[in-house]
C-alpha cells in the first residue's frame, strides 16, 4: 500500500515529488496544447466546408457559362452557315 507523507512546511520535497510535480505542469501544457490543436481543427473543418460550398457554386457558375458559350457558338455557327 501506497502512503503519502503528510506535508511537513518548509521540507524538501523528495526526487519522486518532483518528478510527479513535473508530469503534472508537463501534463496540463500538454492539455491545454491539444485543446488549442482541437480548435484549429474546427475552424479549418468550418473553413473547408466554406470552400467546398464555393467550389460547387464555381463549378455551376462554369458550367452554365460553357452551356451559354456552346449556344451562343451554335447560333453563331448557324448565322454563318445560312448565309
């Protein structure tokens, strides 16, 4: 069984405490490291859904526009054929 030794003011703290200090404060770095990580990830997540919706309007844009241009070239042709 594990016991912890009461807290003794001004005793200096044991090579195990210190170490176990410092996986604590390296393990709340490291925490706060990925919730900022996690909050990268959503906002590129939001931001690439953002343009993944502009491409589909581009790709519609260009679509319509070579379905106007194909026309606008058959009517072309067949003014100039009729002649």
């Amino acid at each position: 069984m594990i016991q912890s030794r009461m807290p003794v003011p001004d005793a200096p703290l044991t090579a195990l405490e210190i170490a176990l200090l410092e996986l604590t404060a390296e393990n709340a770095d490291l925490h706060l490291q990925l919730a900022e990580a996690q909050e990268q990830c959503i906002e590129m997540a939001v931001d690439a859904g953002e343009l993944q919706a502009d491409i589909e309007a581009l790709r519609n844009e260009l679509t319509a526009a070579r379905t106007e241009r194909d026309a606008a070239r058959a009517q072309l042709s067949s003014r100039i054929s009729g002649r």
